[in-house]
C-alpha cells in the first residue's frame, strides 16, 4: 500500500517502478530518433489498443509477435524504469509508448521526424477507468471510493496529473506534420477506417486481407485472451485488469448528476480555449 505518489515536478507518478533520475534522465537526454513511432496518451485512454494495433500494422496482420512477446517489451513504456532501459539497447525503428505530460517528454523530440500519435478519450470515462485500474495495480496511493477518486481527478491528483493540463501540453503539438491525434470514440465507431487512417499517417500500405486480420487480433475480445496484451502477467488470472469493459460512456453508470454537473463546468472553464468540435465526445 502506497500513501502518496513519486512526485516530480509536481507531477504525481506511480510510486512502484519510476525514479525521478530516470525521469529526468531521458527528458534531458534521451534521443527520439526520426524512424521511431510514439503512442503518447494520458493513461486510461486506449494506449495498449493503439499499440497492438502498430505492432500488427508492422507485422502485416500476422499475430505471432504480439502472442510471443509482452507488449511493455514489443513498445517499451518510457518513463518505467524496464522500459527506458530496453529502449536504451534497441535497433533500429521503435515503437515506443508513454503517458508523460508535454513538459516531461525528451526535448530531442522538438527536432525529431519521429511520428507520435496521441489518442485522446472522454475523460469522463477516463477517470472511470484509472478508477477501477489504479485500484487493482497497487502501484500508487488509491482512493477509498469512487466520490473520492472523482475529486482528485478535477483536482489532477491522479497519476500523471491533470488529464486537462496534459491535453493543453499535447495538443499545443497539432498541427505538426509528425503528429497525429486520434480518439478512442473515433477509433471504436469506425476502426477499420481509423485503422486506414493510421495506415496513412505512417506511410504504411495493407492488403485488404491483411487489414482484415489487424482488425481480429486487436478485437477487444481477442486482446482480452492474449496473456501478452491483457496485463494477466501483471496480475495473475485477471484479464480484466486492463481489458474492463470496452465502451463508451461507462461514466454514465458511474457519475452522480453533482458530479455530470461538476464536471462540464470544470471542462467548460478548463477548454475554453479549443475550437468547438475538437473533442468528439462534448
Ligand atoms: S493504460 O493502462 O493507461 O495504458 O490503459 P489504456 O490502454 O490507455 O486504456 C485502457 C482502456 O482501453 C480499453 N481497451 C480497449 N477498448 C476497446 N477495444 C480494445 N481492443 C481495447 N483494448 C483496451 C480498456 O478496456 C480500458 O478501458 P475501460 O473503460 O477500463 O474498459
């Protein structure tokens, strides 16, 4: 049990497996190279979806890499401190995958080719999500109920910070040509034409086949049976620790109508800034 988080910069990380010499590590120094591809999310919003589905656009569909080889392994986590050394040591093209906020991620990044991706959900069913997540990790402090989880959510005091401040940081990035921000909604109504998307951004061609078979492995059933995707080597026999429930609008089940209330005027005040129509689900 953990009664704080590892505080950095004023940013709450998880206690277990980070240290604050590697954050600052690989934010002063470590190099992102053009031919990398970086998932960047604040957690809770499709990362490991996202990342199953580069590995299998990499492997034209075929699923033998992404059974083999724990995802933490084929896309390293950045700031954990097992990710940052495997990325250390690795060849050629990465795949890498991290939820830090813009001000925290390596500065060689201004300069790189590299093409990120940041998919970006409601975050109403975000912080439904980190809920139940952060609850069954045991890697942080964790709140004794939902109405106390949803007040450190508003407040940022959720691991990672603020989902608000991250998405003002990122987004900053949008019209770079290296970036690409994608939602979990989008990705959900239409994953096959997301997919394309994705496909289009990295230059990467499929067969109508090939895209076919990107679209089963990655399934949330298929990926709730992968012991190398569904974090159960975490938490043994739990596939539901990551893979939870899959939708959209969960937090209707969840929310309080104070707390619907509470939330929309925090986005209003906190977004107003965004052209109308820039998030999917407002
Ligand atoms: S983490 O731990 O922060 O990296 O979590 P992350 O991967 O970003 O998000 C976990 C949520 O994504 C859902 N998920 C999926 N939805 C649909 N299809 C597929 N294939 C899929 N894979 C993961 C997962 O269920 C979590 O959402 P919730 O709402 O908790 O179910």
């Amino acid at each position: 049990m953990f009664d704080d988080y590892l505080w950095f910069e004023g940013v709450p990380l998880p206690s277990l497996g980070f240290k604050p010499e590697i954050i600052r590590e690989l934010r002063d120094n470590f190099v992102v190279k053009d031919e990398d591809i970086v998932t960047l999310s604040y957690p809770k919003s499709g990362t490991n979806w996202l990342v199953e589905i580069l590995c299998l656009i990499h492997t034209k569909g075929d699923p033998k890499w992404i059974q083999s080889m724990p995802i933490w392994d084929r896309a390293p986590w950045l700031e954990a401190e097992n990710g940052f050394m495997s990325l250390q040591g690795m060849e050629g093209p990465r795949l890498i995958t991290s939820h830090l906020p813009f001000q925290l991620f390596p500065r060689s990044f201004s300069s790189s080719k590299a093409k990120v991706i940041y998919i970006i959900r409601n975050p109403r069913d975000v912080s439904v999500s980190g809920y139940f997540f952060w609850e069954k990790m045991n890697i942080c402090k964790i709140a004794k109920s939902w109405d106390e989880y949803f007040e450190w959510f508003i407040q940022g005091n959720v691991p990672y910070g603020s989902w608000f401040e991250h998405i003002h940081g990122w987004m900053s990035m949008r019209e770079r040509k290296n970036f690409l921000v994608l939602s979990y909604e989008e990705l959900k109504k239409d994953t096959r034409g997301t997919i394309e998307k994705i496909c289009k951004f990295l230059r990467k061609k499929l067969e109508p086949e090939e895209l076919d078979l990107v679209l089963k492995y990655s399934s949330f059933d298929a990926m709730k049976e992968n012991k190398m995707s569904n974090f159960s080597l975490f938490l043994r026999n739990d596939s539901t620790i990551l893979l939870r429930k899959g939708v959209t609008g969960d937090w209707k089940n969840h929310f309080s109508e104070a707390q619907v209330e509470a939330f929309n005027k925090t986005f209003r005040e906190k977004m107003a800034g965004f052209p109308p129509g820039l998030f999917p689900w407002e």
